[in-house]
C-alpha cells in the first residue's frame, strides 16, 4: 500500500490534470458530451501506456547511454522544481504548448494522444518520476501496484477532465489559481527530494 499510495500522489501531484482543463474544454468546445468523454478516455489510456513505458523501458535506456539512475532524479529534480516555480509565480505559469501548436490541435480529428497525452498529461517530468519510480530488482507486486497507481491516477484525470467545465465555473479564475500554487507547492517538494535523495545517494558523507 505504501508503493501505492506513494505512487499516486507523486504522479498526481506532477500530471496535474487540472492544468489540462483549459486547453481540454477549448479543443472539445464543438465536441458532444460523448465525444468529450471518447476523447478524455483515450488520452488518459495513452497516458497510462506512456507512464508504463517509462517505467519499464526507461532504466534500460540510461543503462545504454550511461546515465545514474541518481543523475536523473538530479535532473528530474530540477525540472520538476522550475514548473513549480511556475505555477508558484503569479502571472507565471506558462502554458505545456505553444499557441501556435493549441491553434494546429484545433485542426486535427484526434488530439487525445496529442497535445492532451503528451504533453499535458504525461511530460517529461511525471516520465522522469516514472524512471525514478524503478528500482534494480523489483518485485512483481511492487511492479504491480506501481502500474495499478498509474492507473489510478488516469482515473482521477478522466474524472477531472469530465468535470472541468464545472469545475472551472465553480472556482472561477481566483480558484484555479490558488489550485496551481497548491499543486506547484506539492511538485516543489517532490522536486526536492529527488534532489536530496539523488545527492545523499551520489555523496554518502555528507550525511555523516
């Protein structure tokens, strides 16, 4: 449980599936209620595929170029650090896509896998946790439960994205932007303890 639950708040926190609610509600403004669910179904079943083929294949990847599984989470860290200061900053939260790709998504029949799978839902950041979630021998119950919260978190996005138009009238402008600064506080602290943990890793006696 702990594998669990550990797995689905980092991830959640990182995804952030509230931050996809405005560009889901503009490019499925024309959609139907079906179509809008068909659509939010789709990108979350990417979202899963994406985030398993990090956690499984990511390792094997660093292991070809050489790179510590420490000096990703360093990384990872800092990645995860600057799109919470981001969110943290008023007025500073920048957008995962350009206008000029939100205004191509517009035109395409099928925006499920992009831009909202990648890279709303599943950056490089939740792939970065999702690579640091690996451990050198796992066991098949960690594995599992570790793709089970995967697919937890995918639910609570497919959730979320049925409800944003609710949502976003309900909060309203000021309630979506105190949600961004709850959620940059959350990727904040994830970021630093991939960074501490990766360096405490890296130089074992500073900890002495």
């Amino acid at each position: 449980m702990e594998i669990l639950l550990a797995t689905f708040t980092t991830l959640f926190s990182v995804v952030n599936p509230f931050g996809a609610m405005p560009v889901f509600l503009t490019l499925t403004e024309h959609d139907t209620a079906t179509g809008r669910a068909a659509t939010a179904l789709r990108a979350c079943m990417y979202m899963v595929g994406v985030l398993a083929v990090s956690f499984f294949a990511g390792q094997y990847i660093l292991n070809f170029f050489g790179i510590n599984i420490h000096h990703l989470r360093i990384a990872g860290g800092i990645l995860l650090m600057r799109s919470a200061f981001d969110l943290l900053t008023p007025g500073g939260n920048r957008a995962k896509i350009s206008d000029a790709a939100l205004e191509e998504s517009m035109h395409k029949d099928d925006i499920s896998f992009t831009p909202l799978a990648m890279p709303m839902l599943s950056g490089p950041g939740s792939m970065a946790v999702c690579i640091g979630l690996f451990t050198e021998r796992p066991s098949f119950l960690a594995m599992g439960l570790t793709l089970l919260g995967f697919v937890l978190v995918a639910l609570a996005s497919y959730l979320i994205l049925m409800s944003s138009l609710r949502l976003t009238r309900f909060l309203g402008r000021p309630g979506m932007a105190a949600l961004a600064r709850i959620m940059g506080f959350l990727t904040l602290a994830i970021g630093v303890n991939f960074l501490a943990t990766a360096i405490v890793a890296l130089f074992p006696g500073l900890t002495r």
